[in-house]
C-alpha cells in the first residue's frame, strides 16, 4: 500500500506543479500586460498633453490673467458690486481652475498638468484643465522637485513622499515647463490587481490541489485492485508452494536414509532449500507491502546486537582465508527490532562474503554519525548509528548501484549463479530498515571495493511498533 499511496502523492505534487506554474505565467503575463498597457497609454496621455494642450491651456492662463487685472465695467457705468461693500479679490486659483474652457475640447486631463519657471529659475504658473487635488504644501514640494529635475524629452519616473508621477521637463521661450502626470492611483490599481490575482492564484491551488485528490484516486484504483491482485497472488503461491516443498525435503532426508548420499539427493536437496527460501522471501515482502510484518521495538544495545550477528560467520571467513575487522563502538543505544536488525547484517555480510575474492578484506562498523543536510528524518540536530558493511572486491558499477535495491536485479549473472543469489536479500534488508525508520546506502569503487552503510532512524524512547495489521 505505500507504493501506491507514493504513486498518488507524486501524481498529485505533479499535477499541482504544473498548474502553479501555468497559474502563475499566466496571472504574470496578464499583470504585465496591465501594468504596460496602463503605462503605454499614461505616457501617451502625457505626451498629448505636452504637444496638445499645453499650448491651449497657456493661452487660457493668458486669457485669465488678462480678465483678472481688468474687469469692465457694464455700459451703464455703474458698478457691479454695492459701493458700501469693500471688493472681495478674486481667487485666481478657484477661478482659474474651475472654468472649463470650450476649446480644451473633450478630453478631461485630470491627473495631468504642467509647471512653468521663468528664465530665472522662478515659479511661473501651473497649467491644468483642472485644480490638481493636492494640498498647499504637497504642491510646493513638486514645484521645488520640478525645479531640480534634468531636462527629458521622453517620460520618466518622479517619486514623492505620497505621489508617483510621470514627467517630461523642456525649454520654452519664457523659461522651462515641466508636464506632470500623476501615476499614483494607476500604481495602486496594479496592487489591488496583483492582490487579487494572488488570491485567485491560491484558491485556484487549493481547488485543483481537491480536484487532483480525488482524480488521483480514481486513477490509481485500477492499479492498486492489481497490486493487490498480485500481492495476493503472491501470498497464496507462497502458502501452496511451501507444503509441497516441505515435503520433498522430508522425502529426501528419508531417501538419504535408506540409501544413503549421493550427488543427485545433494542437488535435490540443495535446490530445494534454495526454493525454500526464495519463498520465504517473496511471503516477507508481500507481508511487507502489505503492513503486516510484526515488529516489537525495545530497548538496544546495538553494539551487542552487531557483534552477536557477525559471530557466526567468522568461522567461514577463516575458511575462506579473507581477513574480518571490527570497528564497533561501545555502548551504542537504540530502539527498535532486534530480529529484523540481525536480519539485515545477516544479509549485508552473508552478501560481503559471497561478493569478495580469497584474503579480501571485510570490515564491519558501527559508529554515531551527526545528522548531515538532507537527512531530516533522523531529526534535526541529532545524530543517528551507522552500521556498514565493507568488503573488497569486484564492487559494482553507477548503474548497478541504482539499480542494487530492485526485487530481483543481478547485476552479474554468472556470478549471481555462482553464489546462489535470487536477487531478493538486499531488498528485504532496505525494506527492513525503512520500517525502522532508515535507509541502506551504499557506495564503492567498481574494480576495488564496495560498502553498504544501513543508517538507523534516532528513537526517542522505547515503545511496540507493531504492524497495522497482525499475521493471520
């Protein structure tokens, strides 16, 4: 069940990728595409307005100016206001900004309008078709700023402490003009913009993340009925085929009775344990794949464990005429399943042994090592026991190494025949570490040597880590 759970949670993480990719180039090309769009036409505008209006709305301040210091009087030659009323002063601004005259035509330049200076350098007027809605000190802070800009023919960016404007700075014939276009509500336009694409962005994330959920499943199901066809398979063949198989090596023990050995019950018998095992092996992993190995987790003295699970074989390799070392630490505490530990250094020196020539060196360790990046399932900070196994040797290929782990893989077939190897062991070791929380690595020198380290997950204190489910 874990290979599938992982083939739905990589469809899933596949398809969510995707999506936040394509979500994400396309909100950003379309507030790129707003965001330039509205600059393309503010830059536009701006520029209608320094070669359109600008020309108008300086014979309008003329215009003003002049009715402002000479207003007539009406025919009758009196007065238009009451004679005991002193004369109120215009207001130039209110006045100037609150006419809209008929030739400025239909195009309403609000955010747009210009600062005149003198040859001097001084504050001349402001042009606009409408009072600019700042305050007193707000525009006088753009007057001086307008006053320190470099001359551009083309717009650029001016930033105040409030405001974001677009300008163009020119010589006239009175002195220099200043054309100003305010880009401070198009800039907060493309924030709201880009608020709410992010919130869509997300919900768009967390509704295709449910949608390929449940897609997920309903595609994973016609694999999951047949691996569990197979795994059922599997365990039945097991069952079936261990009767039979422990039968004919009753038979043969009796035969070897009677008439006693020859090569032919040897080959019998060797072949049948040889299938004996195998079917051991396929019914663990399928017990595996399927939660229902039992395992009862204590307290460890894991130095003791190792050191008791390589005593058996140093009487083999002495025979062998190959070299074993030791390098284990002392007092190397740990929690997990004795059986399944001894399991795997079982397997990982019975597999040094087979896989190294006479006076090869083997070499068995068990050492405390600080958590490096990346380890982040043996806890951060930590440090975890390393068990490895080293031999010297033919070793194996990059290829092999990744490939190593796989049910059934025999890098070498001549040799795998020699040594008896049905390709299962190292399968069943990393299935068996992984239950506990680690891994098997290995790593080696094809030509010259290889090593299998089986790193041990840190447990905090002992507790039963049974299966799901228990045999039945």
């Amino acid at each position: 069940m874990r290979v599938i759970k992982r083939l739905r949670n990589k469809m899933v993480v596949t398809v969510l990728v995707i999506q936040a990719i394509v979500f994400a180039l396309i909100l950003m090309a379309l507030n790129m595409a707003v965001g330039l769009s509205v600059l393309q036409e503010t830059k536009a505008s701006l520029r209608g307005f320094v070669d359109h209006d600008i020309p108008i709305l300086e014979k309008r301040h003329e215009w003003v100016q002049r009715r402002m210091k000479d207003i007539p009087l009406p025919d009758s030659g009196k007065a238009r206001h009451d004679p005991e009323k002193p004369i109120e002063e215009p207001n130039p601004w209110r006045q100037f900004f609150s006419i809209m005259m008929p030739f400025v035509g239909q195009r309403h330049f609000r955010n747009n309008f210009g600062i005149t200076y003198d040859m001097e350098g001084n504050f001349a007027s402001i042009l606009a078709a409408f009072f600019p809605h700042y305050t007193d000190d707000e525009l006088n802070s753009i007057i001086a700023r307008g006053l320190e800009l470099d001359f551009v023919d083309k717009p650029q960016f001016l930033f105040t402490e409030n405001e974001t404007f677009l300008y163009i700075k020119m010589n006239t014939d009175r002195g220099s003009l200043v054309a100003l276009a305010d880009f401070t509500r198009e800039i907060q336009t493309a924030g709201h913009l880009l608020l709410i694409s992010g919130s869509i962005y997300v919900l768009a994330i967390l509704v295709s993340a449910l949608v390929a959920w449940f897609l997920a499943r309903r595609s994973v199901r016609p694999v999951e009925e047949a691996f569990e066809t197979q795994k059922q398979f599997i365990a039945d063949a097991g069952h079936e085929l261990k009767t039979p198989v422990s039968v004919v090596a009753a038979n043969v023990d009796a035969l070897a009775g009677e008439i006693g050995d020859n090569k032919w019950l040897c080959y019998i018998k060797y072949e049948t344990q040889r299938m004996a095992r195998l079917i051991n092996d396929l019914l663990y992993l399928a017990k595996n794949d399927a939660g229902r190995v039992p395992m009862m987790c204590s307290a460890l003295d894991l130095s003791r464990v190792v050191e008791a699970s390589v005593l058996p074989f140093e009487s083999i390799v002495f025979e062998q005429k190959k070299r074993l070392e030791l390098e284990i630490q002392d007092g190397v505490q740990w929690i997990g399943d004795r059986g399944g530990i001894s399991q795997v250094m079982v397997i990982l020196l019975d597999n040094a042994i087979k896989n190294s020539p006479a006076g090869a060196q083997i070499k068995v360790s068990l050492s405390m090592e600080q958590n490096r990046r990346g380890q982040w399932k043996f806890g951060k900070g930590h440090s975890h026991p390393v068990v490895t196994v080293y031999n010297q040797g033919e070793g194996l290929s990059q290829e092999e190494m990744k490939q190593v782990f796989k049910r059934f893989y025999r890098g070498d077939a001549s040799r795998a025949r020699e040594t008896g190897g049905c390709g299962l062991g190292l399968s069943i070791a990393q299935a068996i570490a992984q239950a506990h929380n680690g891994s098997i690595t290995v790593e080696g020198q094809q030509g010259s040597w290889i090593s299998f380290s089986l790193h041990l997950g840190q447990k905090s204190q002992p507790r039963p880590c049974l299966s799901r489910k228990r045999l039945g």
